[in-house]
C-alpha cells in the first residue's frame, strides 16, 4: 500500500489523486492541527505523471496559523502491516 502522510494539518481536508476524490478528514473542533494518513494506491499511475490535490478548509479564525503545517511524504507501507489491516477489518 502507497499512503499519502502529512503531519501537521489544520483542520477538515479533502484529497483527490488523479482527478479520483480519495477521501476527506473531518474538522474536529479544538484540535489545532492533526495529522493525515491516507491509501492512495488505487489513485496512483506507476510510472507516469501523478497529481495530487488537498484542500484544506483554513476558514477557522480561532488559530493564527492554518493550512499544511509540515512537509507532505508517499510512503510505501509494510506488507505486513497491510495484511494485518486487511484481516482485521475482515473480522
């Protein structure tokens, strides 16, 4: 699994991958940033060019800062890790 991880977010974001809506992180009131961990292996073309898009909802005026907090990472998630969350949701 390729997973789309950013560490510091304020605060609703929704995320696209290829034009395809992969999902959204609802606003949580008085939670300043949280992070965001998300599959995108469906979304991805390996290979060619990809486009990723975030929209971060920075309409909150409670926090001086909003928007993307920290740098934005792909990372490849473990197998095992992968198959261990595929068991436990067939539970």
């Amino acid at each position: 699994e390729l997973h789309l991880f950013a560490p510091a977010l304020n605060n609703e974001a929704w995320l696209w991958v290829n034009g395809h809506y992969v999902g959204r992180r609802d606003y949580e009131r008085w939670v300043p940033q949280r992070e965001l961990d998300m599959d995108v292996s469906d979304f991805l073309r390996p290979g060619k060019v990809n486009t990723i898009a975030l929209r971060v909802r920075t309409d909150i005026k409670r926090y001086p800062t909003q928007g993307i907090r920290e740098r934005m990472f792909l990372y490849a998630k473990p197998e095992d890790d992968a198959e261990q969350g595929a068991q436990g949701k067939a539970q």
